[in-house]
C-alpha cells in the first residue's frame, strides 16, 4: 500500500475515534443532570407526602384543643345545672349540654379519621423513602460510573490527539489540506472503501479503470463523485 495512503487511512481513523469519545464526553454531563433531576422529582415526592402528614398532625393539634375547649364548657355547663331556678333555664342548660356533647363527638370522630389518615400518609411516605433511597444510591453509582467514563475519555483523546499530531507530521502539507478540506465537508470522513466497483460513501459505480487502480493501492486517488480519497481492503 502506498505509504501516504496509509496515513491517511490511519489519520482518519484517529479522528473519528477522537470525535466519537468527544461527543461521549459532551453527553456525560446531560446524562449526570438527568440523573439529578429523576432524583429531585423524587426527593420532592418524598417532602411533599411529609408536608401532607404535618398538616394533618396540625389539624389533630388543633382538633385536640378545640375538644379539650368544649370539655371545658360542658364542665362549666354541667356545674350550672344545679344552680338554675327555673325549668325553662334547666331545659335551656340541658340543651347546650347535649349541644356540646355532640360537637365534642363530632370532634373526636374527626380525630380518629385523622389518625386513621396520618397512618396512611405515613405509609406512603414510608413507601417514598424507600424509593427515594435506592434512587439516591443508583444515581450516585451511575453518577460515578459517568465520571470515570469521562475521565477516562479525556485520557484516551489525550492520547489519540498525541499520535495524530506526530501521524500529521508525516503527512505532506498538499496532501493534509486536501485531506481537511474533504472531511470539513463530508462530516469528517476525507477517505472511503471501494468496494464491488462502488464507492461505499457516496455509493456512486467507479469506472472499470479507476477501480482496477484504487484496488491497488499504490496511488491517492479520489472518487470522481464525492471527492474523497480511495482505498481498497480487500474482497
């Protein structure tokens, strides 16, 4: 093969890897804030569930004390019973007495609805922590695993971007211009297979000649339709 052509053929694979792992490495952080963003959906799941038990226990808080209120008044109530003169003020007393038995009822029937509610809250908050726990350890192992997936990226472009600027050296200055001119124009790819008398980019038939050549591999030639460089590997 000639020697350029091989270069070349190298080149072009050292760019398109460094490109595939740039574009990995540009996609890490999307996938990271994704991540982040499933968690906090669910951490607010979790807070908004606890909010909904603190409003109950509140409302029982207040239902306690509103109780304890009317408790206070039937014991007033039922302390002035004894001292009305009349039976229209002792049927008037019973009345208020009765009145505030039921509120009282009322009230406590509410409370046990209450407890029943917070029981239930609890549960599913219960069931949202338990959610929120093994997200909160996936995201932080997949969030590791994207890290490391990035810092080994940047390595190996490193790396690849050493042997390409050493490979380019090499390349004559005509050839890598054409070279970068071709790729800036055909989404990096400069150099195509010929294969079965076609070229494999544009998939456009190569003459019988110019075919016959490109199969040897011993000049730089281009495909007279996309204009990229030509290689031949093999049947």
């Amino acid at each position: 093969m000639n020697s350029e052509l091989g270069r070349l053929i190298r080149f072009q694979e050292l760019n398109l890897k460094i490109v595939g792992l740039e574009e990995r490495t540009k996609q890490i952080p999307e996938e990271v804030g994704r991540l982040t963003g499933t968690l906090e959906d669910s951490r607010q799941a979790l807070e908004e569930k606890h909010q909904l038990i603190e409003e109950e226990q509140k409302r029982q808080r207040q239902l306690e004390l509103e109780v304890e209120t009317l408790r206070d008044r039937l014991s007033k109530f039922r302390g002035q019973l004894m001292e009305v003169k009349t039976n229209r003020e002792y049927q008037a007393m019973l009345h208020e007495i009765e009145g505030t038995g039921k509120e009282i009822e009322e009230k406590e029937d509410q409370m046990l609805e209450g407890m029943m509610a917070i029981e239930e809250r609890e549960e599913l908050a219960r069931q949202a922590n338990e959610v929120y726990q093994r997200e909160e350890k996936e995201v932080s192992e997949k969030r590791s695993k994207l890290e490391r997936s990035a810092t080994q990226a940047e390595s190996e472009i490193a790396e690849l971007q050493k042997h390409r600027r050493q490979l380019e050296r090499e390349i004559p200055e005509g050839l890598n211009q054409q070279f970068q001119r071709i790729a800036s124009v055909r989404n990096g790819v400069a150099l195509a297979e010929a294969k079965d008398q076609s070229c494999q980019a544009c998939h456009v038939k190569l003459r019988p000649q110019h075919f016959s050549e490109v199969k040897t591999n011993q000049k730089i030639m281009t495909c007279e339709n996309c204009n990229r460089f030509l290689y031949y590997a093999g049947s």
